[in-house]
C-alpha cells in the first residue's frame, strides 16, 4: 500500500502520443461528441467534489493547528500512535461502506497526518506560541 | 513542493519519547485536564472532517472512473495536461479563498489525480470495459 511513486510522465515531460480532447475531433464523429461531452459533465461534478475536500480541508488544518497548540503548550508530543490507529481502522471502515478503495482512505489519512505533524513540530519546537503560526495553518 | 517524505518516525519505529494523551496525567494537573478536554472534541470535529471528505472522495473515484472508461472507449489518452493546468490554478484559488495552505491543496491534487490516471490506465490496457473496472473504482 502507500506506493505513491509516479508511473506516468509528469506534464513536464509530455509526449506527443498525448492526445487532448479537442473540438475538431469531436465535431467530426458523433460518438466521440457524446463522450466528450458526457466526460465535461462529470469534470464539472468533479471540480465541485475538489471545492467542497478543499474547503474541509482549509477547516481540518485549522483545527488540526488548534491541537498543535494545544499539545505544544500542554508538552505532550506531536505524533500520538494510539490516535492514528483508531483513525486508520475508522477509515477503513468508513471507506468501505461509502464504497472507496480503502488504500485510498489510508493514502488520504496518512497526507493530511504527515502535513498536520510536520506542522505540529514547527509549532511546538516555535515553544507553541500561535503568534508563530503560519497564516494559512 | 510536493515534498511528501516522512520527516517523522513511522508508527512501527514508536520510540520511548511518545507522549500519549493519558487520563492519569490529565487528573493531577487542571491544566492539562482542560488541554485533553479541548483536544477530544477538536478530535471530534477532525473525525467528522474525515467522513466528509472519504464520501466526497468515494464520489469522486466514481466520477473518474466513469471518465476513464469514455476516454478509453473513444480512445482519448488517460492523461489530459490542459485539464490538470486549469485544475492547478482552481484549486489554488479556492485554496487561498478557504484559508489553506495552496501547498496542501497542490499535494492533494497530485494524490487524486495520480490515482485516477493509475485506474485510467488500467482500465484502457483492459479496452475501456467496464466490466474489469475495480469493484472500488
């Protein structure tokens, strides 16, 4: 699980074998004009999607810095094993009843927990003084 | 940025300077009883964050692969850097207006997008059939 690496070229390294989805095509081939057309439907339902995980992000962060504060300033470490793995097993559970791969689930816990502690160290080893906060924390 | 590497021990290389929350700690100080106090329901509302965000991404999973499979269908590659650039600077934006780290909204565009391709591709190696499609996907 967790294999994050890239097996696709990055946009830095497009090929030509790319192919865009471009107007010309579509106008010349009706099931090509109805697949282009159903797939910019569902980018707009996936863009909605991506707005609405952004928003509750910005909240997860902030929360997430409230509690970096909080332990920092009560000396308790940043990283709490027995908290992340009730959160690994809630996922998994909640994953699978909303029908998501669970390797997604854990992939997704384990970017916001690496970026929320990576924020925690900096708050705690700032001695937690919120004043030092990064803005967007 | 997309610097995901762990700069902090993993949960199997747990070391003796792991500070768990505990109720015997909490009772002899009023302080730090207030701390785990205010931690346990900001924990509360990160919990609740998370269901959000697993059933938005389970949405989001089902639009891709619906995605994948008219792009295999018509053939279209799985990648499209036309999207992803306006997607790069949409998600920055909505980034900044939520008051979250455009970094992290970066990293999560990275993660969802390198997933769907790895799913895209699949499905286009197997001919864009739907039936192969994973029964998460």
């Amino acid at each position: 699980m967790s294999d994050s690496e890239h097996d696709w070229p990055r946009p830095e390294e497009e090929t030509e074998s790319e192919t865009v989805i471009d107007a010309r095509t579509a106008r010349n081939n009706p099931e090509v004009a109805d697949a282009v057309a159903k797939i910019a439907a569902l980018r707009q339902s996936i863009d909605n999607v991506d707005t609405a995980i952004v928003s509750l992000l910005a909240e997860r962060f902030k929360y997430t810095s409230q509690v970096g504060v909080l332990k920092a300033r009560a000396g308790f470490a940043p990283a709490d094993y027995q908290r992340e793995n009730s959160q690994i097993e809630r996922l998994h559970r909640i994953a699978v009843e909303a029908g998501l791969d669970p390797d997604i689930a854990e992939m997704y816990r384990e970017f916001v927990v690496t970026e929320a502690k990576r924020r925690h160290k900096r708050i705690a080893e700032a001695g937690g003084d919120p004043g030092v906060l990064d803005v967007f924390a």
